[in-house]
C-alpha cells in the first residue's frame, strides 16, 4: 500500500472525512456507496461497484431475485438449464 501522507482523526460519532484530491481521483461524489474490507490489520475503503455474483464483471448487469448476473453468466445459466431439460 502507498502511504498519501494524509492523516484525519476519527470524530466522536466514529466518522473520518476523505480529502477532496481522494475522492476526485477516484470518482467518489457526494452519497456514493462506499465498501469497508479489512485486510490482516488494515481497514479498506472501496467506491462500491454493483458486479456479478459468478464472476464479478461489472458490465451489462441484470437482476435477478435480488442478486445481480452479467449478461455472459446468464447465457451459461441459460445453457445449463436447457440442458437439464
């Protein structure tokens, strides 16, 4: 991990501001959604991305009973289930 220099406090409601250079760099706008991973003892913040359950693609996503699959997937599950026909 590169370090940016850049330290922030933690407030009295647990609550850490991203400086704006950050959240410009990578595309985080006011209300973005953002993912928290930990990773061994460091804590990760991600912008998050909806992606495919299977494969994890981010493109042409389709849902379906609350889960989200990409179009290639999809045709796979298509085909499995034609098969079992």
């Amino acid at each position: 991990m590169k370090s940016t220099g850049i330290v922030r406090k933690v407030d009295e409601l647990g609550r850490v501001v991203l400086p704006i250079e950050l959240r410009n760099k990578f595309g985080i706008a006011e209300k973005d959604p953002i993912e928290i991973y930990v990773d061994g003892s460091s804590i990760v913040l991600r912008k998050f991305e909806p992606n495919c359950i299977f494969c994890g693609n981010t493109k042409k996503l389709s849902e379906y009973k609350g889960k989200l699959v990409c179009e290639k997937c999809l045709a796979k599950l298509s085909d499995i289930t034609s098969e079992n026909k």
